[in-house]
C-alpha cells in the first residue's frame, strides 16, 4: 500500500483526541491540532464547510438523538454536540475525519466535537461554544426535545437561526411559546 492510501485509510477512520475535566480551550486547540495533521497526512482533501451546527437535545433524548444524528454527522459542517451529564466537569471528544462527497469522489473533513457538561455549565452554553465555532460561517442550533432552558436561551444569541425539534412535547401551546420567548430575547 502507498504511504498516499495509508494516510486516507487513517483520515476515513479518523482522527481522535479525548478528555475529561478540561477546558473549552484545551479543545480548540486540540482541534487545531488534529487538523493541522490531517493537512499533513493528506493534502488532497477539500476543507468544505458550510457551518457551524450545534446540537443540543435535552436529557430526555439525548441517548436517542445521539443514533439519529450519524446521518448529520457526514454532512461538511463542525458539529457540536452539547450533552448533558451529572458530573460537575466538563468532558469533551473530537474527531476529525475524512469522507467521500458526491459522484466526483471528492473528499471532505468532517469535524465532530462533543462537549459533555452539567446543568450549570450548559446554561453558558454560549461561552462553551465560542471558542470552537468556525468564524465567518453561519450558525445553527438545533434543539431535539422540549425541556431546554437556559441552553436554549444562552444558544439563541450565537446562533444565527435556532431550529426547535419538538414533536413530542407534551405542550405544544407551552413549545411555540417558549420559542416566541425565545426569538424575542
């Protein structure tokens, strides 16, 4: 196999960097990192993104919504996944990878961070995100669920457009009443 082929090989498997109690800083730079090396391994991918997606599901579906976003995750965008979790630290996960877009065959990375934080620190979620976002690419929050508080709040004033997910609210009077609120903040 030629070093060219090997190096796509471990860019379609991708790249990964993971931590417990860190720092959203600590992941931007971890980020940086792994894609400074994907540049290395394989020049001849496309940096195709087209913006920044944050996903934010409350805890009633986070562990069903985390199937339902494979599909998401090949689309050319850095995802960012904000999950919830007891501990009172922040936890983080990033890969980068590279796949094969349209007939052409032209490949593309794809970059997935998943931020794992508490009650506390997701109702800052803005701050959380602000270091890990793409500059000068639009941003979309996308809210699954129906119970999310001051995320959805802190994440309406980044985000260019918020999309709220909530089908199976219980009240769907309290939903579109709670996005109204939302949009208006």
């Amino acid at each position: 196999m030629t070093r060219a082929m090997s190096t796509t090989k471990e860019l379609e498997a991708g790249l990964h960097w993971k931590a417990s109690d860190t720092s959203t800083d600590v992941v931007a730079d971890s980020l940086g990192r792994l894609l400074r090396k994907a540049d290395h391994l394989s020049g001849d991918h496309v940096s195709l993104r087209t913006m920044n997606l944050i996903v934010a599901p409350d805890r009633h579906r986070a562990t069903a919504h985390r199937a339902g976003t494979r599909e998401t995750a090949l689309h050319p965008a850095r995802m960012i996944r904000l999950v919830e979790h007891k501990e009172d630290r922040l936890d983080a996960e990033v890969r980068v990878r590279l796949i094969e877009v349209g007939d052409a065959g032209m490949h593309v990375l794809v970059e997935d961070i998943n931020i794992h934080a508490n009650t506390s620190r997701l109702a800052n979620a803005r701050s959380l995100v602000a270091p890990l976002l793409a500059r000068g690419l639009p941003t979309v929050a996308w809210l699954p669920g129906y119970d999310h508080g001051e995320v959805a709040l802190s994440l309406s004033e980044t985000a260019h457009v918020t999309v709220f997910d909530s089908d199976r609210d219980p009240d769907p009077a309290r939903a579109i009443t709670f996005a109204h609120d939302v949009a208006l903040k």
